[in-house]
C-alpha cells in the first residue's frame, strides 16, 4: 500500500511539473498548433454562429454560420465600416507566442470542476451565448465550454482569452505600418456637455476639439462643435507603444459600445443627475470600439472598469510627454 502510495504521489509530482512547463520550447511555435473559439448564440446548447482559428503559421481563419450551422461568409473585420481597410487574416509570430502564453498565464490545461477556486457564487443571467476555446499544442488538445450568463472568476478569465483570440491581427501592424484609419479619442463629459475632446491620428497628430451647446430635439441641449486646433504630435515609438497598451489592456472587450457600471467592475453607482464621465473610443482597421466609465466608479482590480483607467493613465502620460495636455 505505502509503495502505491509513493507512485500515485509521485505520477501527481510529474503530472503537476508536466502542466507547468512551458508550452513554448526554446520560443519555438510547436508545429501541430491550432487555436479556435466558437461562439454559440442564446445558451449552452445554442447554434454555431462563428468560429475563429489560428494555425502554427498564424493564419486566422474566421468564418459566421447561419441559424442552420452552413457556412454564410467569411469575417473580414469584427467592426464592418464603409470605408474598406483589410483587417490582417495574419498574426505575427511574436504575437502568437504571447497568445500562447495567455493559455499558459491561466493554467488553460488545469480547468475542470475544481480549477480555477472560485471565491464565492457569481451571478447568473440567463439566454447568454457561450464561447468554446479550444488549443491543440506539443500532441494535447483541451476543450473548455464558456457560458458568458454567469460572473465567475472562471467565466472572466475565459473571456479574456477569448477577446484575445478574436482580436488576433486587430492590434498587429502590417509591415510596422500605422494603420492609415487609426484613431484614439479621448473625452471628458459632463451631461451632454463635452468638456475635452482630444483625437489622435494615425501619423501621430493630436487634436482638440472644441463644443458648445445648442438646443436639440425634445427640450434638450446637445454639445456641438465650433472649431479645432492642433495641439501636438506624437512619434512612431509612441503611437506603437499606444497600440500596444490597447492590445495589453484587452481593449477589444468592450467591442463597438460600453457604457460602464457595476457589472463591469465599479464599486459605487453612479450619481443621479448630469454624471461626469470619461470615453475612449479607437478605429483601427475599419473597427471601432468604444468605452465610458463614469467618475466615482471605484473600480475593483482586474476587471474592465480597471482596464478602461490603466489604458487612460498610458493616453494621458502620452498627452503629458507631447505638452498636449
């Protein structure tokens, strides 16, 4: 009994030691590997509406399905716009290895029923769509199921890891190169009144817009603007070191329009009346994505109200080093 014992313990050492090895050997892509995310609508057992891949090369292949399951058409950008800008169907090898290592930050081959501990019940909403990551790696594959109704630590760390996927190439720059229709607005409201409004444009310009307010439909008075004055620039080095903070922060998971509370990761609800809020909104590859979090927020570590105030903080040291700001 005491050497079965010693085996069992011992094949739990190797095992363990096993899982925590690094899925990237000598920063090497393995060549057998695949990453996919499939998203389901309405539920765990909804229809295959999308699925995204990702070969050893980089290549992402993206394509919707229709309420049926057959294949309708292939995704070219998340963020349709009218003016045509082809997303990367590429990532970059250096990328893809730090998509690797997002499996690897979240033990992805540990999860099951006891990992990751939750520190207690998390919300449930129901008639949510649910998302299945999958990686095949170094001859393992792992499947773990992703019902985004529920507010689990497990469901926040999977969604991340799904954002990512998703958003493989939108943060990639093709030959180094700005992409032609990036911009970042920076805004600070106050009602319908815009108090700043700073863009920042692809070659690194920085703009400031200036508002008044003028009476609007329905009794209501909306910001309008009056004139615009350049107030800076910022260098090649910068503008990727910004697109990089986007990509850090998982921007990408607000998508096309977010406006923050408690769900999103605030302490305190925001104020009656006229709230002060502050909005990042960015374009990049015909994508645009855009996120407002309300003063007073109290925003809990790890969460995308914190996200939203770490890539606010980089916008607003950028604007600093420019004397933009």
């Amino acid at each position: 009994m005491k050497y079965i014992a010693f085996c069992l313990l011992l094949i739990g050492v190797l095992f363990s030691q096993t899982q925590a090895q690094s899925l990237l050997k000598n920063e090497e892509i393995p060549s057998d590997l695949l990453i996919s995310l499939m998203h389901r609508s309405d539920g765990r057992s909804g229809q295959y509406s999308s699925k995204i891949t990702i070969d050893a090369a980089g290549n992402i292949s993206s394509e919707s399905h229709s309420i049926g399951g057959l294949p309708t058409s292939r995704i070219v950008n998340l963020y349709p716009e009218k003016k045509k800008i082809t997303r990367p169907d590429k990532v970059s090898p250096e990328k893809l290895r730090n998509l690797i290592r997002e499996f690897e930050k979240i033990q992805f081959f540990r999860f099951g029923a006891d990992f990751p501990v939750e520190e207690g019940g998390g919300g449930h909403t129901n008639h949510q769509d649910t998302e299945e990551i999958s990686i095949r790696v170094n001859g393992q594959t792992k499947t773990v199921s992703n019902y985004l109704g529920d507010s689990l630590k497990r469901t926040r760390m999977l969604r991340e890891l799904g954002v990512r996927i998703t958003s493989a190439g939108l943060w990639d720059l093709q030959d180094g190169k700005i992409p032609e229709d990036f911009e970042v607005t920076h805004q600070s409201r106050v009602g319908e009144w815009i108090e700043r409004d700073i863009r920042i444009g692809a070659d690194g310009t920085i703009t400031k817009h200036f508002y008044t307010l003028k009476p609007a439909p329905e009794g209501q008075r909306a910001s309008a603007r009056t004139r615009s004055k350049t107030t800076g620039r910022l260098s090649k080095e910068q503008m990727v070191r910004l697109i990089n903070e986007f990509e850090s922060v998982a921007f990408s998971i607000f998508f096309q329009s977010t406006e923050m509370n408690k769900y999103y990761g605030c302490t305190n609800d925001p104020p009656p009346g006229p709230r002060k809020a502050d909005a990042i909104g960015v374009r990049i590859y015909g994508g645009h994505i855009w996120a407002s979090l309300y003063m007073g927020c109290g925003a809990q570590p790890q969460t995308e109200a914190a996200r939203f105030e770490q890539i606010q903080t980089v916008i607003e040291s950028l604007l600093k080093e420019a004397k933009a700001l």
